[in-house]
C-alpha cells in the first residue's frame, strides 16, 4: 500500500507543478508580447527619426569652398 501512496503523493505534486508551469509559461508570454510590441514601437520611432534627419541633412547647403587657411594645412589636417 505503501508505494500506492507515495506514487499518488508525487502523482499529485507533478500536478500541482504542471499547473504552476502552466501559470508561468502564460506570464511569460504575455510578458514577450508586451517586449514585441515595444520594440516594434521603438523601430517605428527609430525609423521615423531617421527620415527627419536624412530631410534635415538634404536641407544643409553645400559644403563651401576650400579656404585659405585650409590651403596653410597638409592635406591630412584639411576638414
């Protein structure tokens, strides 16, 4: 009788550790679909700021000509 019962006792902590199992796996993915979708935000505003920036950078004018203090500098010093 005795191993009937010690089997039924982990029978039932088996359970019980499936169930709590259970109930951290649908924590858990809640907590990835709430990540996702984070970062999916994220993307979208990285995204939309650099299309700002690339506009900002199509507005600057022209680089200038070289000057005469560049003219001064060996070619590795000139900006």
């Amino acid at each position: 009788m005795s191993r009937i019962e010690d089997l039924i006792d982990r029978v039932e902590r088996l359970l019980l550790r499936h169930d709590e199992l259970q109930r951290t796996n649908a924590l858990l993915q809640q907590q990835v679909l709430v990540v996702t979708q984070e970062r999916d935000s994220l993307r979208a505003r990285l995204s939309a700021a650099r299309a700002r920036i690339d506009t900002l950078i199509d507005k600057l004018p022209a680089p200038a000509a070289a000057t005469a203090e560049d003219d001064d500098l060996p070619p590795d010093d000139r900006a």
